[in-house]
C-alpha cells in the first residue's frame, strides 16, 4: 500500500522506532503531516504516544495487519488529545509492571491467593455443587424457588463482591418471586450458554432492571448484581463488573469500554474482550482465568 492511502484510521507502523508498535492514524493534514497513536509508546506525560509526523520526513509503513484490539477500541480524540486521559496512558507492558511493582508474587502471591482468589474459587464450588448442568433450571421447574433462592443467596454470603446497598437492594428484589424466578430463569440460562452471548445476556439484563430497585440516596448501577453469578459460575469466560475500578482501568490503558450505567450488552462484551486480551498477556505471570484479571484490573486502577 503507498503513503497516498493512508487515511485516518490506518494502521501504520514507524519505520526507525519499531518499539513503538503499531499506531493508528488519527488526522492526516496538509503536507503530508499525519497525527498517530503509538500502541506501545511508554508514556511521561498524557497523550506523549500521539505523534505528528512529516510523511516527507519519515516514509510511515501500512501495517500488513488493519485490526488491532488495543487500537480498534480509543476513545474519542478531539483538539488533539483523547477524552477522559488525565494520567499517562500505560502501554500493556508498563501495566505489567505496574502490577508486579505491587504485587511481587503476582498470581501466586500467598496473601492474594488466601483473600481474594480463594473465596470466589470456594463460591464457584458451590454453584457447581448447587446450580450447575441445570440443577438451578429444574429446583425452578419443580416449584422450588426458595430453595433455589435460598441457595444463591448462601453464595453471595460467602463473597463480598457487591457493596452493602447492592447487597440489600438485591437481596429485597429476590423476595419477591414474581421478580425472581426470572431472574433465576435467565441467569441460569446465561451460566449454561458455553460463551457468553447476547442472546441469553440480554433477557438477564432484564430481568435485573425489574428485579433490584436503586436505593435512594445512593449513586450506584445495577452492574455489579448483574454480573455477580456469571462471574462466580464460569470465571473462564464471565467477568464481573465494579463500574469505578473499570472506568479507571481502561482509562489509564486508554481503552474505550463504551460506558453506560445502564447495563447493556454492547458495554459488557468490551469488558469481556478486553478481559480475554489481558488474560492471554497475563499467563506468562501466572494468571489462570478472570479471577486473576479482575485482580489485576483493581491493582491498575488504583495505580
């Protein structure tokens, strides 16, 4: 592909500072001037990886590959800088290092292991031992709601994942089984699918939108209620979802999750394929599902 075809939202790579990676391009002006986002450019101040380039100078490369997962998802540039970036972005790799900076042992770290990591392993258990391969869909059919209520709520006893008014706004709009049972229905349905799909996410969207009523008061989403269970049933595939500590994530990583307190498929599978992209570099640390990841993602957005 010649320079004459770089356009905005080109991928292209720089052809005497390969460290850099892959950037995308943001505005191409008069004079052959381009604007690029650099991956992999490690940041001192916000928006340093945002270079404008003479083509006449420097002859950018199109990248052989036009799709990049950390590329495809920016935020909005405008009046050259990206919205919502205060802090230097962190490259991928400064994150890693950010995380093991705080956490030496990273995944194997005994105190982690023993307070983060082991409960929601003990929880998983007892959905499998509880709910899962249908054990939920048919205590719903027999007319066992309570026992199934009763069975949920042992889980979320033993985590403490939600904030103390989610707790009580969830635990009041499972009391009422006209809201619950489809609740359960969908949530079961959602842990069943072998990825995770719009198709069954979205009636459990629902579901909790009818279910749990906001506290008043309080400034909190339904997010976290939603996202719980699938987290707790299947941390291969499910992330849940704490909306400050994401929001912070995937700012300093420069990622655009599409946020809206309002829970939405659309924001959720962002969250999932940014989980997957953070797993696969996390592994060579020791990381083994989205329990990990989600460990990794409140050390980066407290950073």
């Amino acid at each position: 592909m010649t320079e004459s075809k770089i356009e905005i939202g080109t991928i292209v790579r720089h052809p005497k500072r390969p460290a850099w990676g892959p950037g995308k391009t943001l505005s191409v002006g008069g004079g052959g001037q381009i604007t690029v986002y650099f991956r992999d450019l490690e940041e001192e101040k916000a928006n340093d990886a945002v270079k404008t380039i003479s083509t006449t100078v420097v002859g950018l490369e199109v990248a052989d590959q036009q799709s990049d997962f950390m590329l495809d998802n920016l935020p909005v540039f405008d009046n050259g800088k990206f919205k919502g970036l205060r802090k230097p972005r962190l490259s991928l790799d400064q994150a890693i290092r950010t995380f093991v900076d705080k956490r030496p042992g990273a995944f194997g770290d005994s105190k982690y292991v023993e307070e983060e990591r082991q409960p929601i392993v003990d929880a998983h258990q007892m959905w499998m031992d509880g709910l899962a391969d249908g054990h939920g869909t048919e205590l719903l059919d027999e007319g066992k709601i309570a026992e199934a209520r009763r069975r949920l709520l042992k889980i979320d006893a033993k985590l403490n994942l939600l904030r103390p008014h989610e707790r009580t706004a969830f635990k009041r709009g499972l009391e009422d089984d006209d809201t619950a049972e489809p609740f359960m229905r969908a949530l079961f349905a959602v842990t069943a699918d072998v990825e995770p799909a719009r198709a069954s996410y979205q009636p459990l969207i629902d579901a909790v939108e009818l279910m749990v009523e906001k506290e008043q008061g309080t400034r909190t989403t339904n997010w976290s209620v939603l996202t719980q269970f699938p987290f707790i049933a299947c941390p291969e595939s499910h992330m849940e979802f704490k909306p400050p500590a994401l929001q912070k994530c995937a700012a300093r990583l420069n990622f655009d999750v599409h946020y809206s307190a309002a829970p939405n498929w659309w924001t959720y599978d962002r969250l999932l394929e940014l989980s997957k992209i953070l797993l696969a570099r996390l592994e060579p640390l020791g990381a083994r599902d989205f329990i990990d990841v989600h460990s990794f993602i409140e050390v980066i957005a407290a950073a």
